[in-house]
C-alpha cells in the first residue's frame, strides 16, 4: 500500500502523464484528488492480479509476462513541441491517393494556413481540394484548399510535398521505378526551384532515396530542404510488427528503422523497447527476426493484397508526422533520408537517419550509438543506393 498525495500527483505531470494508476490498497489524499480533478488527469484503479495459469498461447504469456512485471507502466504521451506553429502554405505535387489523403489530414489537423494540390488529370485536384472544404464544416478546420492543373500553383510554398510518380504493382521492385519516375521528380524539383525557391521538398515518390536524390540535384537545394519521406513509415510499420507480437498496443512500443526505403532497409533492433524492456526480453529471436521480415516487406504485402495501388492511408500519416516536426508539433529526432556529409561515416549519399528538423527543413542529423551488424548494414544500404543513383 501507498499513499498518494499532492507531490506524487505534480511529479506524475512533470513526467508527462496524463494517468494517475492506483493499485489496490493504495490512499489518495483529498488535496491530491482535488488537484487531479483541477489539471483534469485520468485516474485508472489497477485491478488486483490476476491469478496466472498455464500459458497455452504465446501472445498470452507474453502479456502475462509484461503485467507481472511492471504494474505502473504506462505509454508516454507523444512528445508534442512547447509552442507549434501553423505552416504556411503547402503544395502536394500529385493528388492520388497519398496526396489526398495527405492534404486530407493536413487540414484536418491545421497544419497549414492552406493547401494547394497539383495534377496533371483535369479536375482531380480540384475535387480533392472542394472536398476537403466541406469536410471544414464538421472537422472545423481553418485551412483553405484549392487545386490545379498548373504546375506553378506551388508558388509561394513553404513546403512542397512530392507524391506524383507510378505505384508499384504486384512483384514489381522499387529501384524498377526509378527509370519511370526520375523524369517526373526532376521535372517538379525544377518548377519548385523556379517557382518557390525558399520552400522546403519532402519526397514521397519511389524508390524513395534515389528520388530525393534526384530532386536534390535538379533543384539545387541544399540538403538541408530536400528530405525523403520513409523512415516515419518503416518505423510505424516495425512498431505495428513488434506490438502484434507481443500482444500489446502500438503506444507501448519504441522502435525506428534507418537506411533505405527497401530491401536494404535496417530495422533499428538495439534500441527498440517494449513496455521499456530491451526487445529480447520479450519477444524470442525468431519472433524479433519476423518483425523485421515484415518490416522490410510490409510496403509489398499492401501492393500485393491491393493488387492494383500501393499503401497511402500509412504513407500520408507517415508525411505529416514530417510536417509536424517541421512545425514543432513534435520534438525529438524522427527518420528521413536526407544527403549525408560524412554522418555515420557516409558521405554523398541519401539515405534515412534521426533527424532534428525545423521549419528550414533539416537541423541537425543525430547520430546514434549502433551495434556493429546495424552500423554494417547501414553502409551497406548507403552503397547500394549509390550504386542505384539515377
């Protein structure tokens, strides 16, 4: 038993806990009830254990397993910057299904002052935009939408998005794209540089490295406004993995993927952590070894369920975690591929690290302590989209 007072409630909050668990036996005092109920936390009572059996179901014993050893673990808030910004006006360069989605949650979550979609399909974009303007009326959202067929709609952007390009269709190969879309990726990169030359380039189209490096050299940029959209996607896909393993949910789950946006991709196992605990203290070997499986192949299982399309619900989510970086919704670092100047020991090559980005686009590339075989296959991703480069 303990008792829970004022102090142990205002330590709870400085920790970023928005729940207050109390066990059995445990006493609240009346000043510590009154303030929870002032900063309106959540109180939760734990219920008493439960008394184990034998463990048939490997997911169940894993869950057993977590409750048993920590009772108070609870899921951290995401992190959320101490004053976000609202961008100004962003352009999405393709409005398909990612696009749209994109611009759909963007708005949604006024992200920008206002959005504009670019297509070639006459009145796609368009459509996409009026939509989203009569969704205004039960989201409440504030940012304005227009689209259009002519490229230099992206004048004035802060951030221009890139999402125009050929999906993968079933058994195709990213790097088989390049060929495909390295003209469309240039083309857009040198209206950009004519059009909105201060605006930040998020690359989404595939294969995702190659292409950020394409539009690297046909904008001019410098790194630090040319990023690629992937590694928040692989991340939310290897938590997903890891958390269907465990039996738990994706919030109780830390893990990020650095490298390439495909076969070359490294799941980040070292400093992955389930409910806090090291990854091998939960999961067997070959469990952790499937998760990375489908890690690496989760983009293709999408393509080869949809037959006919690629994923773009996770995708879009994926590229406004990068504009919430941007716009310090979120602190810490997150994944992007971005042109490395000898981070890692990697020099003039894209590929995906931690970031630190701002509203310029990227702060600082931070670099993390790697065991030997992820620092391995991490180069080994850098040569091989150097040796892919278009």
């Amino acid at each position: 038993m303990s008792v829970i007072g004022e102090a142990q409630v205002r330590e709870h909050v400085e920790r970023g806990r928005r729940v207050v668990v109390v066990r059995p036996g445990d006493l609240v005092t009346p000043q510590a009830r009154e303030l929870i109920e002032a900063l309106g936390l959540e109180v939760v009572d734990q219920p008493p254990p439960v008394p184990e059996r034998p463990a048939t179901d490997p997911n169940l014993a894993v869950q057993r397993t977590l409750y048993r050893r920590s009772p108070r673990w609870m899921a951290p808030l995401p992190r959320r910057g101490p004053t976000p910004m609202t961008l100004g006006r962003i352009a999405i360069v393709g409005a398909g299904n990612v696009g749209a989605t994109t611009a759909h949650l963007a708005a949604s979550n006024n992200v920008a002052a206002e959005i504009v979609l670019t297509d070639l399909v006459p009145g796609l974009a368009a459509g996409v935009a009026l939509d989203i303007e009569h969704a205004a009326g039960i989201s409440g959202s504030t940012t304005r939408a227009e689209g259009s067929t002519d490229a230099a709609a992206v004048a004035g952007a802060d951030v221009v998005v890139i999402t125009a390009g050929r999906p993968r269709s079933p058994g195709m190969d990213r790097s088989a794209l390049a060929a495909v879309n390295e003209r469309v990726v240039r083309g857009v990169a040198e209206t950009v540089r004519e059009h909105a030359p201060d605006a930040v380039i998020i690359v989404v189209t595939n294969p995702l490295d190659e292409m950020t490096m394409a539009a690297a050299d046909a904008s001019g940029f410098p790194r630090q406004r040319v990023l690629g959209m992937a590694g928040t996607l692989d991340s939310s896909r290897f938590r997903a993995s890891l958390a269907k393993a465990a039996g738990v949910t994706p919030r109780d789950v830390e893990a990020f993927t650095l490298g390439s946006h495909g076969n070359e991709m490294v799941p980040i196992v070292s400093h992955a952590r389930i409910k806090g605990r090291p990854l091998d203290r939960v999961l067997s070997a070959d469990m952790i070894a499937g998760c990375v499986r489908d890690t690496v192949t989760g983009g293709a299982q999408v393509v080869a369920l949809r037959r006919t399309g690629s994923a773009y619900v996770a995708p879009a989510h994926a590229i406004v975690e990068v504009l919430d970086a941007m716009r310090n919704a979120r602190t810490g670092a997150i994944p992007v591929s971005v042109l490395l100047e000898g981070e890692y020991g990697i020099t003039g090559t894209v590929v995906g690290v931690p970031a630190v980005l701002g509203p310029r686009g990227l702060i600082e590339v931070v670099e993390l302590p790697l065991s030997a075989d992820e620092a391995t296959a991490l180069a080994a991703a850098a040569r091989a989209v150097s040796a892919r480069r278009v």
